[in-house]
C-alpha cells in the first residue's frame, strides 16, 4: 500500500460551456480523458493508506462529459465499498449545462455539486462569460434554483472564485450566496489578473466580514459555513502540513499526474514541467511511498512549483488559508458555549452524509 493520499482531482475534458477570463484552459486543444486513465486515478486513490477519500471531477465543464461522468462515480461508489473506505465524490461545473435529468441523477447517487458563482450579477458577469463575451450570470441563477429544489443543501457548495477586480464586492457577494440558498461556501482565488496593494486590502477586509457573518449566524441559530471548515475538524494535520501529495494531487486529461491546477496553467507549454507520473506507469517513485506529515514537504514544494506567473493572486490565497484557520481553530477553543457545539454538529453531520 502507497504512502496516503486524501484527494485526486480528475480533470475529464478541456472542453467547456464558457470561457471564463481566468482559466487558461486552452479550450480548444480537444483532451478528452477516457474511463481506462481515470479508472487508474480511482485506484491509487483507494489504495493508498487512510479511510476517508475524495474524488473531484472537474474539467473544463464535467457535465459536457455527462455519461463517463456517470461511469467513473459509479465504478469509484463499487471500488470504495470493496476497499472498505468511505468516498465522498464531488463534481465542480459551472452549471450552464444542467438539466433535470442530470440534477435527478446527481440527487440519486448523493453527488457532492461545487457550482461556481459569484453572488451578484456584477462579479459572475465579470468573469464567467459565453464565448461571444454575453454573461451566464441569469443561466447559473437558474439552474441553482432548480437544483437548490431538488437536492438537499448539504450536497451544495459554492465555489465563489475572488478575482482581485472585484475583491471589494465580497460581502454583497456573500450575503447573495447565502441569499441563493448555499449554507456552504469555498473561498479561491484567482491567479494571473493583476492583484494590485487595494485588492489585497479589500479582500482581507472581505475575509474579515465573511467570518463575523459567519459568527453572527452562529449566534442566532444559523449555520453557514467555509467547506475546509469540515476537512478541519476531522484533519487538522492537512492545514499544518503543506503536502501536494496528500491533497493536491491531480490527472489531467491526457492521463498524466500533478499537483498544479490544471486550469491555471498553459497546459500545452508547462506538460513536461508539471508532470510527475502518468496512468500507465503510475506516480515517480520519489512519490510513492513517502510521508505527507513531514519536513521533507517542504522541500518538495520548493522543488515542484516553480512555474513562473502563478504568484500573483497567491499572496491573497495564503492569507485566506492562514485566516481561515485561525479564525475556525479560535472558534473551536470555547466547547462550553452552545453555539459552538451545535456549530460543530452541523460540520460532523454534513461529512458523514457526504462520505459514502
């Protein structure tokens, strides 16, 4: 058995409904992945050490590649019960290609949904536009709708991307998130747009309002919540330890592994530079069997990402993480008070419903 790994992410098309100014997916360029590649990513999911294991489908949009999706859930939901493991299985879309026969099936399999979105009109629009430049903003309010009918808001996540240009529309953002029926929101950040000094300030100032919103709800019997808030609670040791392995490990489309995003990078230029194994010979032996939890990580990091014109926008996204955690672990300190229990049943409830 092979040193753990908590996450793949499976990028399965580069083909996509919109064309969104921050991906440098080269929509275009026609990578399909097949069920063979993506089946061998499944697999060193679930043999590797540890319990608990997540699989997320995204692209390019995923549900474009309707029926492969549906045969890759369906063999990791098999391979999961035969490894005794429990899998939580999530697909990121952008949720221009929805229709009530996916939503059924995303109900009946308990399919985690990550929609991207950005709250208001505004900031979606700035960004996640068609390919003659019209925004999806109306088309992606629409399909929330009908999905925020027919599954149950522990399934759903808000993916809200900040890209700096907007950073100051955070909290009318995220009150319109929550307005939209999300009790779970996870906050990325954009790369690669031009973050400038008042960016930064406003997104902190952003961040600092999402956690007393956060607060106030908890106060009042509410509950909304960060989606890392769960990993968290569960496994402290993956936001002390910084390990790509552990929970940043992709396959591209073209079967090969890494840890850079895939729709953060050209691709085409950075192939040989990012890879580090691929589904027919697997991961590089250096990968195999080393420890997560440990200071070698950080040598590992140092020598992977090294891709220039990635760093802007990862100021913003460090902090976010940093924030994040201190503010979740202060929140934790005082288990007398009964919103924080309460608080934390919620977390624990959402987890076990969502791993399978």
């Amino acid at each position: 058995m092979i040193g753990e790994i908590k996450k793949i992410k499976v990028a399965l098309t580069s083909d996509c409904t919109l064309r969104c100014n921050h991906c440098r997916i080269d929509k275009n360029s026609g990578l399909n992945i097949g069920f063979r590649q993506a089946k061998k990513a499944v697999d060193l999911l679930l043999s590797s050490k540890g319990a608990y294991k997540r699989l997320e489908l995204y692209g390019g949009e995923p549900f474009l590649r309707f029926n492969l999706l549906k045969k890759i859930s369906r063999y990791a939901l098999g391979k999961s019960k035969r490894s005794n493991k429990k899998i939580s299985i999530s697909v990121a879309t952008n949720a221009t290609a929805l229709d009530p026969e996916k939503i059924s099936w995303i109900k009946r399999n308990k399919i985690n949904i990550s929609v991207s979105f950005s709250g208001t009109r505004e900031s979606h629009d700035y960004n996640r536009i068609f390919e003659r430049g019209k925004g999806s903003y109306n088309l992606v309010r629409k399909n929330i709708k009908s999905l925020m009918e027919a599954v149950p808001p522990e399934y759903l996540v808000c993916l809200y991307c900040v890209d700096g240009a907007f950073a100051k529309n955070i909290k009318k953002d995220f009150k319109a998130i929550v307005e939209a029926g999300f009790k779970i929101v996870n906050i990325e950040c954009v790369s690669g747009r031009g973050w400038n000094r008042k960016n930064y300030q406003e997104f902190k100032e952003g961040l600092s309002f999402v956690f007393g919103y956060i607060m106030k709800n908890a106060a009042s019997g509410g509950f909304i919540c960060l989606e890392p808030f769960m990993e968290m609670l569960k496994d402290r040791r993956a936001w002390d330890f910084n390990c790509p392995k552990y929970r940043d490990l992709e396959m591209y489309p073209d079967g090969n592994y890494g840890f850079y995003p895939y729709a953060f990078m050209d691709y085409k230029k950075n192939k040989e530079a990012v890879s580090i194994g691929n589904f027919q010979d697997g991961l590089d032996e250096k990968y195999l069997n080393c420890s997560p939890f440990s200071p070698r990580c950080e040598n590992c990091i140092s020598e992977y990402y090294r891709l220039p014109g990635l760093a802007d926008g990862s100021a913003a996204y460090e902090y976010r993480s940093r924030e994040m955690k201190n503010f979740f672990f202060d929140f934790l300190k005082d288990r007398s008070q009964k919103k924080t229990m309460e608080y934390i049943v919620n977390l624990d409830k959402i987890f076990r419903l969502t791993y399978v």
